[in-house]
C-alpha cells in the first residue's frame, strides 16, 4: 500500500520523542505568551483580569482562579471578575510545601466557586512576593497530563513570573 506522505517512515521511539519534543515546545510557548499577556498590567486588578480571561485561551485550560493576599487585604478573581475575599483564607491556600503541583481530582478547588463540580484536573501554582501570597489554579475539565519535570517547571516559571509582576504593587484594590 503506498502512502500519499512524503515523509520518511520514522521509528516509533523516535516519533515518541518528536512528539515530546513538540508538546514541549507548545507548552513553553503557551507559558511565555501568558506571561507577555500579563505584563502591560498596571494595577492587581488589571493583572487578575489578564489572568482570568485571557490565561484560560493561551494556556489551553477551562478555567484560571486566581486569589492574591497582601498586607491584610485579598481578592478572588476568576471569568474576569474580582471580588474581596478574608485574607487569612488565601494564605492558608497558599501556604504549600510545594510550589507547583498537577492534580486529578472529583471536584476542584473552592477558589473555583460554582464551576468546581465540572473541574478534574487542575494545576495550584503558588505565588509569593514581599508581603503577599496568593495561588493560581489553572483547571480543567478533562484528565490531567502526566505530572512531568518539564511541566513543573514551566509552571514553576509561569508562578514566579506572576509573583514578580505582583511585587510591583505594595497596595491592592478590590
């Protein structure tokens, strides 16, 4: 049977590899356009809204939550809304040994209100800067991807990007 590709035949190792190395690709570009994304923000604000309603497109995800805490005061944000929230409940969410972790779950994470039921994979991306903490949580209603190195550390980018760019803000507004 012939086939109609004019590409060689390569080997299934090395298809698996090209793969890899193409999803790898796609996923470091996805984390830096959202940090590009993020950027031009000049107030909290504007940062969570960038987060909440840009974020889920460039990073091929359903939903972003985003929770920041500092000196006393916090906001939820998520679908391009913000609202003020206890601060003690974002620190305590934010406050993980880890700083980046992928997760398959029955339901997500409270920060994601009414659409929680509908989330099974979600990704907690802590975020710290001087005087603040908050979380990031990427969700999904499809299965997580395997929890990889590679993975980790792009999201590990993607949380300290965010916290630099919170850092610039010593006040937050609702």
């Amino acid at each position: 049977m012939l086939s109609s590709d004019p590409r060689p035949a390569v080997p299934a190792f090395d298809a698996d590899l090209l793969a890899f190395a193409r999803g790898h690709s796609e996923a470091a570009s996805s984390i830096h356009d959202a940090v590009l994304a993020a950027l031009p923000a000049e107030t909290p604000g504007e940062f969570a809204a960038i987060v909440t309603r840009d974020w889920p497109w460039l990073l091929a995800v359903d939903q972003v939550v985003f929770g920041w805490a500092r000196h006393g005061r916090a906001i939820v944000a998520a679908g391009g809304a913000q609202r003020s929230i206890e601060a003690k409940l974002i620190a305590r969410m934010a406050d993980r040994p880890e700083e980046v972790s992928l997760r398959t779950v029955d339901r997500g994470h409270p920060l994601f209100g009414a659409q929680a039921g509908a989330i099974r994979s979600e990704a907690l991306i802590c975020l710290s800067a001087p005087g603040g903490s908050g979380l990031l949580v990427l969700g999904d209603r499809g299965a997580i991807a395997e929890e990889t190195l590679t993975a980790t550390r792009l999201l590990r980018f993607l949380g300290r990007a965010a916290s630099a760019m919170l850092a610039r803000w010593p006040l937050l507004e609702a």
